[in-house]
C-alpha cells in the first residue's frame, strides 16, 4: 500500500509548497469524507434557515443530531488518518487535524455553494439565457477545481506540519470534538 511522500519545495515568493502523491484510492477517500463533512453541514444550514423563515425553531434538535453525525464523520476521518501517519512513521497527527477542521468545514460547505451556482446557472442558461452564463459556469468550474485542490493541500499540510500547530489555532467553538466535550 502506498502512503503519502511529502516533502517542501520553495516557492518563487520565497514560501513553502507541500509536494504530496497520495494512492488514487486513497484521495478518492479523502474526497469523499470532505463531501460527507460538507453535505451534513449544509443540511444544518438548510434546517437553520427553514426555522428562519418559519421563525420558530422547530428543527433545532435535528441541527444538533446533523452536528454531531458531522462531528463523528470528522473523527472516522481523523483516526484514519492518524492511522496511516502512525503506519509510515509520522508524528501524532490529532492537534493538526483538529486545528484546521474548522476550515475544513467552511471550504467543503463553500464547494458544495459553488456547485449549487452552477446548477441554478445552468438552469438560467437552458431557459434562455445567453453564452455570457455559460463563461460564468466556467470560470465557477475553475473555482470549484481549486477550492477541492486547496482543501486537499490544507490537509496534506496539516499532516506534514503536524508538530508546528496546536490545538488552539482556528477552531470553531460549536465544532470541539466529542471527547472533548466529555472532557469539560
């Protein structure tokens, strides 16, 4: 099985570059954990704005059962993860993760607008609308490409620098995970 090579590579501003080849099966795994991440939030942000509306919050128990599904999703991702980084020799891997899940979060629910754009997009262009739409789905295609990119180096870095961050930078406060909470 084929795990993760990582080295920093200079960019021309002087930065860093994780260079990272992960088995095919492995980023599709990956992938899919950011969707199933992405989906379950964007749920809880439909639920939110149908209380909204409604103006009563009647799905409010819901939103917090989809939290804490996405929450546990998180946590599957992370001990494999931690896994595979103990298989190859690695540092603990926990605090990393934990560090950037809250970006993590908000660029997968970001991925998930993008592709809700272009659907209503497209749906404009199908009824009517001119070649201009279609430039608009393109360049959101673009964006879509680097968004799923960024978030897969986002997490390519958080391995390979897994000693350098700690629990305490970007966090969100709803999203502590649940041994934590258990904890306090």
């Amino acid at each position: 099985m084929k795990t993760d090579s990582i080295e920093l590579n200079k960019t021309e501003s002087g930065g860093n570059v994780v260079k990272s080849s992960l088995a095919v099966w492995e980023e599709a795994l990956l992938v899919e954990f950011l969707y199933a991440i992405g989906h379950l939030n964007h749920v809880e942000q439909h639920l939110i704005e149908s209380d909204s509306y409604i103006g009563a919050p009647l799905f409010g128990d819901i939103v917090d059962m989809f939290r804490e599904q996405r929450k546990l999703v998180g946590q599957v991702m992370f001990l494999l993860e931690k896994l595979e980084t103990v298989k190859s020799g690695s540092q603990d891997l926990r605090s990393s993760w934990e560090s950037i899940w809250c970006a993590l979060k908000h660029a997968t629910t970001a991925l998930i607008h993008i592709d809700e754009c272009v659907e209503k997009i497209l749906k404009k262009f199908k009824s009517g609308g001119g070649m201009d739409y279609i430039e608009c789905v393109k360049t959101l295609l673009r964006v879509r490409e680097n968004i799923l990119k960024n978030i897969i180096e986002m997490i390519k870095r958080g391995k390979s620098i897994s000693s350098i961050l700690s629990e305490s930078s970007v966090r969100c406060r709803e999203d502590l995970c649940l041994e934590e909470v258990v904890k306090q």
